[in-house]
C-alpha cells in the first residue's frame, strides 16, 4: 500500500516561504484557523503558540500549502495530497540542498516561468544546458533553497 507523504521544508520565516511557494506553484496557503480556535478553546493551546497572518490564526513558525484541487480536512484545514510544510528553525541554511524541487513551465514556457518566478523573489543561479535533451535554471527561493524551473 503507498505511503502518504508531505515534503517538510525547515525554514528562518515559514510563512513568508509558504506565501513564495503558494505563488510559484500556483498552490493554496493552508488555513488551519478553525483548529487553532478549537485548541485555543479547549486550552491545549497557549495564545503564544499562535500567530495572525493575512487575517486569520495560524500556528507560530509553520504554514504548508497544498494543490487547489487536492482533498483536504474542512476542520483542520490539513491537506491531504501534494503538500508542503514549511517550519522554522533557529538555524540558517549551511549547504546545499540534498533535495529540492523542479518546476515545469508549459511546453516553449520556460523564459515566462523564470521571469514570473524572479518576480516573485526567486534568483538565477546558473543556466544548465543539456544539448538534445534541453535545458533548464537552477535557481534559489528567498531563502536560498535551490530548485530547477524546466
């Protein structure tokens, strides 16, 4: 049976990356505000654990986002298919990513995908190029963590 899975990002400002990563791949930032109010309600949650964004409680250094057409829990706001979790953590960022993401442009869309990506804070790195078989960025997100944009 296949496993279900969410790719944990550690990060210095979650929601910040959250809101990067929403945009570039077109996902829905979680609103898991119904559960923080629940816990909140029920005293399993200090008020210290909790942050406003954009109008609504969220738990203090995390957000995730999910595709917009994936299931998810209408009470929790969870999602439960393609999902990123991003959390801080007091450490920065040492090295080079051991996994990363590659975002696909739509066929000849890879100069358009690169452009609206910078726009949204992403930087160039290096070009790749690969002769027959194309080629592609590497770039980093705000933070610096490296993806491919193909």
């Amino acid at each position: 049976m296949a496993l279900s899975w969410k790719l944990v990002i550690d990060s210095t400002n979650a929601p910040a990356l959250a809101d990067f990563w929403a945009a570039a791949l077109e996902y829905e930032v979680e609103d898991p505000s119904t559960l923080v109010e629940q816990l909140l309600a029920a005293g399993h949650l200090g008020e210290e654990a909790v942050v406003e964004r954009h109008g609504r409680k969220t738990f203090r250094g995390y957000a995730a986002i999910r595709h917009p057409e994936d299931p998810f829990d209408e009470t929790s706001g969870v999602g439960r298919g393609r999902r990123l979790l991003f959390q801080d953590v007091p450490e920065g960022k040492s090295g080079k990513n051991r996994l990363h993401l590659d975002v696909h442009s739509e066929p000849g869309g890879l100069d358009a995908l690169v452009a609206r990506l910078e726009g949204l804070g992403a930087t160039r790195v290096r070009e790749v190029n690969r002769g027959p078989a194309g080629h592609w960025w590497v770039m980093q997100d705000p933070e610096g963590n490296e993806f491919c944009a193909a």
